[in-house]
C-alpha cells in the first residue's frame, strides 16, 4: 500500500475499469506475502510492485510499463496522448520520473537501510530534479497535453516527499500540480484506500 502501484489502482479508476468483473486486487506485504497467502517472490522474481496478470496471459511488470497497459487497455479513459511526438514525450517523463525521482532520490532517502551519506547524496539530487518539473509545470498545468499516466505516476512518487524530508514549498509549481491531482475523485479515493490498507499494515507490525 501507497507504493507506486498505487499509481495503476488510480488509472483504474479513472478509467472507471474497478467494475470489471475479472479485476481484483491483491496486496503485498512487506515480507513479500500476498494477502492469499503466496510467496510474491514466486510471482515477480524482484519482489517488487506492481504485478499485473494481464488476461491474454503472461505477467507484466515495472510501472511504466502496466500504467501504458492499462492506458491502452482503457482508451476511452484518455490517459494516454493522441500522437505520436506527445506519446514520445509521455514516454519520455515517464522515464524521468522512474529513474530520476523515483530510484534516484526517493528509494534512498526512503531506505532505513541507507547510511547518512547516501541519504545526503540522493538529497543533493533531488533540487536539480525537481528544479526540471517545475520548470515545465511553470508552463504547463500537465506533464504532456492534458492530464495523463504521467501526471498519475508523479503524483504518486511526490506523496512520498514528506516521508522522505523533501519539502515541495521550494517548488511551488510542483507543489501546486500534486495538490491539483490529489483533489481529482479517483485519485482521492484510490489514496484514501491504500492509506487506509497502509496504516493497517503498520499496526500489524507494531503489535
């Protein structure tokens, strides 16, 4: 809960696709346990969220790759750009946010694991970055177009920033843009689940 797969639960529900019949959810915990009990190593060999079984067969995983799943899956939704320059730059931020924001500053600084030098490394990171965002979200009120996966995933890794002692007020476009997101109906209450699974999790490690 509140990784980035709550990325793909959003896009769901944007696209109004959490009515599906064949659509389910299963949560992961933090010793790598489904909720029905398998070993999620068995599952995603690195362990990592999200997973999806895709119903022509196979398992897709790596975020950017199930969120423009599930863009396509859903076109109705219009998540994804129209053309072909305004997908490749979609792609492009895509990209950005997973490597740059994503592994680069926010998985260190998020890491009880990570010694203090490394924390202070990925922080020094983070300005130049975040500098890029809100240079573009000075300009335009979506990462490409109108409001898309993109924008989902960057919302998604900017709830983080509390957590990981990055404070957005240094960047008031981007602090601006993720306030706009987190207000939208599906994002509100995918957040407000996952939260809520979350702090579940926590209570049952604390007892």
């Amino acid at each position: 809960p509140m990784a980035c797969s709550l990325a793909s639960r959003i896009v769901l529900y944007e696209a109004g696709a959490d009515a599906h019949p064949d659509l389910s959810f299963v949560q992961v915990d933090r010793a790598k346990r489904t909720s029905d009990g398998r070993d999620y190593w068995q599952i995603n060999p690195m362990g990592q969220v999200p997973a999806l079984r895709m119903p022509e067969g196979g398992l897709l995983t790596e975020n950017a790759a199930v969120l423009q799943y599930l863009g396509e899956a859903w076109p109705q939704a219009g998540l994804l750009p129209a053309d072909a320059a305004a997908h490749a730059r979609m792609r492009q931020w895509l990209g950005f946010i997973a490597t740059e924001l994503h592994k680069a500053v926010f998985v260190p600084l998020l890491d009880a694991r990570a010694s203090a030098d490394v924390k202070a490394y990925a922080m020094d990171k983070a300005a130049l970055r975040l500098a890029v965002v809100e240079a573009h979200l000075t300009q335009h009120d979506h990462l490409v177009g109108s409001y898309g996966i993109a924008d989902i995933y960057l919302a998604v890794v900017l709830n983080w920033a509390p957590y990981a002692g990055v404070d957005l007020g240094a960047w008031p476009a981007v602090k601006a843009f993720h306030r706009r997101v987190q207000q939208r109906e599906a994002v509100a209450r995918a957040t407000r689940e996952e939260y809520a699974l979350y702090q579940d999790e926590q209570r049952l490690r604390a007892a």
